[in-house]
C-alpha cells in the first residue's frame, strides 16, 4: 500500500522522499530489529536498514518507500509517535527525509553487511555544485570499487540542521555498507581519498560528522 502519510497535504514544506532516516538514544539494540520491521509495515514502508553505535549508544533505521514521494513536513511528527510505540526505550529522536541522488552497488555486494558508516557535511557556500560533481563521478564510484565495499548511497537531508532542539545532521548524507571497518584503512580506499580533486574539495567541508555502526539488521 501507499503510505498514509503521504496523503497529506504535498503543498505544506513537502520534499522528495526515498528513505526516512529516524536516529535515536539507545541503550540495548536487542529489541531494534523487531522495532524497526514493525514501524515499517504499520507505515507501508520496506524496512532497509538498521545500525547501532557501541561507542555513542545511538542507533539508526532507514524505512524506504516504494516508490518516491513528496512526504510534507506535517506527517512527521506523527511517524515520530509511531516509532515511539515501536520502541519505547528509544530516546531523542529525529525523523529526516532523505533524497536518494546517487546509488552505487559496490565490488563487494554479495556479502553480508557488517557495518554501516555514514558522512554527513554541509558545503561551504559557492562549493556545493562542485562538491557534488566530486562526489558523483569520482568518490563514490572509487569508493564503491574498493574491496570490502557493499554498498555506497548519496542523498540529501531535507531535514538538515538544528530543528526544536535537536540536531538532524548536515544536508549531504553519504552512507556505506561495509564488510569490515578496516576497509576504510585499506590502500584502496586511502587511495581514492586521497586524490587531487578530494584536496581540493574537502577544505569546503562544513559541519562534518562521520559515524561508524554495527549493522543489527
């Protein structure tokens, strides 16, 4: 079915939606995969993704929709409440909408996702045309080709910033599935890291946040 909260009105702050990002406290991920499959059916979305932080105790969920659509910012705080009866012990919530702009299958896809790293930044003014170029037709497709990476995604938030107190991250979200953490220290890796262009575009970074989960399901 076609998720409810889609059928509210799409002309009040609505915004092209493939994945809704919810990120959270938590304590004890026994329970998220459960939690996370449930909010996704009572919502009519396919369950992607969920990591959790031994470090930081946060967790994330990706809910995916079925096809994209333009989810306005009224619903929100609804498939917030949602998710709280989901899974009560989750604490700080954030719900964003996430636009998928690039998607790379990486050389690694048959294997099992271990673990789960995100990049979040906001480019400098005058730098996101280029950052974005940078990102698309070299860092992604380089990234994505080096071994012990599954799978490679660029979207953006369209909750991005600091929002009722709580902070929903930077608007350029970059996500990896990935085999092992070692794979971001491999000479692959490095390497593409490492190229002229990223010296170049890197310095234009902004409120960068990079995080590192446990794949929980």
């Amino acid at each position: 079915g076609f998720p409810r909260f889609c059928m509210a009105d799409p002309s009040i702050n609505s915004c092209p939606t493939d994945f809704l990002l919810l990120r959270f406290a938590l304590a004890d991920p026994s329970s998220l995969a459960d939690a996370a499959q449930r909010f996704c059916k009572s919502n009519a979305m396919a369950f992607y993704r969920a990591a959790w932080s031994t470090e930081s105790q946060t967790a994330c969920v990706y809910a995916q929709l079925h096809a994209r659509a333009h989810v306005p910012a009224s619903a929100l705080p609804a498939l917030a409440d949602a998710w709280a009866m989901s899974c009560p012990s989750a604490a700080g919530l954030t719900v964003s909408r996430l636009e998928l702009v690039l998607d790379k299958p990486g050389v690694s896809q048959s294997a099992l996702p271990a673990f789960h790293y995100m990049v979040e930044t906001d480019p400098e003014d005058g730098w996101r045309d280029e950052i974005f170029r940078w990102y698309d037709t070299e860092h992604m497709p380089g990234l994505a080709a080096v071994p012990g990476c599954i799978h490679a995604r660029r979207l953006l938030n369209h909750d991005h910033g600091l929002r009722h107190g709580l902070d929903h991250g930077a608007l350029s979200y970059a996500c990896y599935d990935l085999v092992s953490t070692e794979t971001l220290g491999s000479p692959p890796w490095l390497a593409v890291r490492g190229t002229a262009w990223s010296d170049i575009t890197r310095p234009h970074f902004t409120n960068t946040r990079r995080t590192m989960m446990q794949v929980v399901a």
